[in-house]
C-alpha cells in the first residue's frame, strides 16, 4: 500500500472508556469529558508507511507515528454535553509516508463502531 491506495480496516476496538461529569461555570451547564481507547488493526502493512492518521467522523483527527505496523493505538477525548458512552462513531483512517509534508494515502471505508 502506497499513498495512491487506501489502508483496508481489519478491525477497530474501544476500550478503557471513562466519564467524568461536572458543572461548567463557563457555559453554565452540566458537562462529560468521555475518554477512550482506539484500537485499529489493518490487514496488511503500507509499503512506506510512516504512521497512520484516524478520523472519528465528528471534528478529531489523531495522528500516530509507527512504522510499517499493522496495529495503532489512539487515546481519543471529547467534552460535550452529553456522554459519548453508548453511541456510535464512525473511524476512517489514511497512512502517511513522509514525516515532513504527510503525503497521505487516500481514506478508507468509513467503520462504525459503539463507544461501550
């Protein structure tokens, strides 16, 4: 897999999902910071492949550096009004072979996954 190709998702698993609720004397509401773990295996190594960036289908894009892996780990954090535990998010995820101008791969299928 080059940057011409797109990454093809093995899998992606969450894990350690944490909530923590509080009052926000900013916006004068009541809040949730949701924290998780991403886990995103590919089926095969990207030839030249330098890291791997993760979009979660919202406004987060998360880049890890890792190279020629199948495997990347992401810890992801969001504050909303509501908690993200329970709901669905969609991953889609692009590799990079050039640490400088991040010659990116083109998206893969998008993957729906629920935050549990």
């Amino acid at each position: 897999m080059g940057p011409s190709t797109k990454p093809v998702i093995k899998s992606i698993k969450i894990s350690n999902v944490k909530v923590k609720k509080y009052f926000s004397t900013k916006y004068w509401e009541t809040r949730y910071t949701t924290s998780w773990k991403v886990t995103v295996t590919l089926k095969k190594k990207a030839k030249g492949n330098l890291g791997l960036e993760i979009h979660d289908g919202i406004d987060g894009y998360y880049t890890k550096a890792g190279k020629n892996k199948t495997k990347y780990t992401f810890t992801m954090k969001r504050d909303s009004v509501f908690s993200y535990k329970g709901k669905n998010m969609n991953f889609a995820v692009r590799t990079y072979n050039n640490k400088d101008c991040k010659a990116y791969s083109n998206w893969s299928a998008i993957k729906a996954v629920k935050i549990k």
